[in-house]
C-alpha cells in the first residue's frame, strides 16, 4: 500500500509542479489540474490512514503522513486565493511545495 501510495503522490507532484510553474510565471493555473491534484493528494493521505489504523507501520509512516497533511491544508489555503480569483503568494506555494517533497522523501525513505 506504500508504494501504491509513492506512485499517487509522485503523479500529484507532477502536477503541482506545473500548477506552482503557472503561479510563479503569475498565471492562474488550471483549475481542473487543481482539482486533480488535491483529489490525488487526498488518494495518497487515505491510503496512509488505512495503513496507520492497521497499525504496525513505520514511524516514518506517521511522520510522513503529518507532513503531508500539513502539506495539504496549506493546499486548501492556496485553493482559496483561486476561489478567490486571486494568485497566492509565492512564498506559500513554496513551502506547499516544499512540505510534500519532505513529506514524500519521509515515506520514500522506507523503500530505498
């Protein structure tokens, strides 16, 4: 379930990657990307609970799991400025970025 888990969040990242490009060129990024994106994320983050209410998973599990949730209420913070029709600060969108990366090397950790 972890590595089904690594593939989802690696495709969600993909994605991100073009939506933050979008927001740093000052662009409004696709909103149906958008929602790509966070529905994949949201895969990804129940994928791990499952694995963390089975219990007998890594620390990293549970670390990595916090930090993309993190991760993914600053998403819903970023969701908002585009509901909004407002690009978010830059900054935020760098550490959006920077908080799943953390959080998906935590996890990639357990399969190296």
């Amino acid at each position: 379930m972890l590595t089904a888990a690594l593939i989802i969040f690696a495709i969600a990242a993909l994605g991100g990657l073009v939506l933050a490009a979008h927001v740093l060129r000052n662009k409004f990024a696709p909103w149906a990307l958008s929602a790509l994106h966070a529905l994949l994320g949201a895969i990804g983050l129940i994928l791990l609970i499952i694995m963390l209410v089975q219990g007998n998973t890594a620390q990293q599990v549970l670390a990595g799991f916090v930090i993309l949730l993190i991760a993914a209420l600053g998403g819903f913070f970023l969701a908002s400025f585009h509901l909004r029709k407002q690009l978010p600060p830059k900054a935020v969108v760098i550490l959006h970025a920077a908080l799943a990366v953390i959080g998906f090397l935590t996890l990639f950790s357990l399969v190296l």
